[in-house]
C-alpha cells in the first residue's frame, strides 16, 4: 500500500500536463486578443485624441487581458521548470528573465492600455492650439512604454533561449523544439540591440506570435507527458548546464 502510495505521488508530481494546459490557453488567448487590439487610425492631433478616447474601454480589455495571460504562462512555466530541472542553473534564471519580462510587459500594457486613453479623455474637447501639454505628456508616456517594451522583449525572449539550452540537449522533439526557442528567442534580441525591431504594434505582434509558437510547442509536447523530469533523462545527458 505504501509502494503504491509512492508511485502515485511520484507520477502527479511530475505530471506536466497541467502547466501544458496553462501554456496553450494562455498562448490561444493572447494571440486572440492580440489580434483585437485597437490601433487608432491616422489623422491630426484632434482626431488621435478622440480615437484614443473611443478605443479606451476596449484598449483597457485588451491589455487587462494580455497581462492575465502573461501571469497564466508564467504559471505554466513554473511547471515546466520543474520538470526539466530547477536546480539548473539556466532554468531558474529563465525564471528569473521571464518574470522580469513580465514586469516589464505590464508596465508597458498599463501605459498603452489604461493611462494614455484615460489621459486623451481629459482632452476630448480641447482646441487644437492648446494641446501642447497633452502631446508633450503623451511624448513622455511613449518613452517610458517603449524602454518598459523593449526590456520585455528581452527578458521573454533570454527566458527562452535558457530553457532552450536545456531542452536541445532532450532526444526527439524536445532537441528540435529547444533548437527552434533558441532561433526565436536570441533573433528578436539581436534585431532589437541592431535598431530593427522598432516599438509599434506590428512589430510587437510578429514578436508575440514567435512566442506563441514556441509556447503551443512546448505546451503541447507538456500536455503529451512527453516532457520528462530531469532525474529521468539524467542518465542519457552528457552536458548539463
């Protein structure tokens, strides 16, 4: 009865398949609500004021949700960095860059979702002469969102690279999807440090659906339990980092 105790808690522990879950449904939200993002069409000053007014309700939906699907993966992630060793040295700082990301993330979704819309509220009626205030302000905000952005890209895509460098060296698919995280987590960086990926919303689209295809691979191959844990691959593994 004891042995058979065990075994059972042995295998609930190591069951993946809840974090997988938690990773494609947080990735299947995320690119939905990506994909409803409002953007304000062009136009002079007065008419980006009321654009950015209008979409304030929907903005702050959006970005509300965005930040709860960011929690969920990094919820979903806590479970895969068990599974494939958290006393590695690299998955505990993918923890650590993921979070920062995430931190980063939803300052920059606060300011975009919720504090500029609120701001060109207070400005719906204002004459266009005496805007200066408003665009000088809003100039500051998209200062900050974008440094807040580009310090998200960095620490969602180095979350990657490091659990990539474990999970490359796991036979099968697992070699081929840590492969794929190392392209897509180190190309985004390298494109942000050489001034190619701008801080606008298509760029940050094209970066969140290359996380996303990261995520629903390894998420799925968790809800597979085909992510094993470390002490059961141990013995197969040359390098460990």
């Amino acid at each position: 009865m004891d042995q058979e105790y065990l075994a059972t808690s042995s295998a609930a522990q190591f069951n993946g398949r809840p974090a997988g879950i938690a990773i494609v449904l947080a990735a299947s939200v995320m690119i939905a609500f990506m994909a409803h993002h409002p953007v304000p069409s062009p136009g002079d000053v007065e008419h980006f004021v009321r654009e950015l007014a209008h979409h304030g309700p929907s903005s702050a939906i959006v970005h509300g949700v965005l930040i709860g699907t960011m929690a969920l993966l990094l919820l979903g992630f806590t479970g895969l960095a068990d599974l494939i060793g958290s006393n590695r040295l690299s998955v505990r700082a993918g923890l650590i860059a993921y979070s920062i990301g995430f931190a980063a993330m939803t300052a920059a979704a606060m300011s975009d979702g919720f504090i500029m819309p609120a701001l060109a509220a207070q400005y719906v009626d204002t004459p266009a002469g005496d805007l200066d205030s408003f665009l000088a302000t809003m100039q500051m905000l998209f200062l900050a969102l974008a440094a807040a952005a580009r310090l998200g890209v960095v620490g969602l895509s180095l979350a990657v690279v490091l659990w990539s460098l474990t999970l490359v060296w796991r036979p099968g698919a697992l070699s081929a999807i840590g492969a794929l995280g190392l392209v897509l987590g180190i190309v985004p960086i390298v494109l942000l440090f050489t001034g190619r990926l701008p801080v606008h919303f298509h760029a940050m689209l094209a970066f969140v659906v290359s996380q996303v295809i990261w995520y629903f691979a390894i998420g799925i191959q968790l809800i597979r339990r085909r992510v094993l844990p470390s002490h059961k691959v141990a013995s197969t593994q040359t390098i460990k980092f």
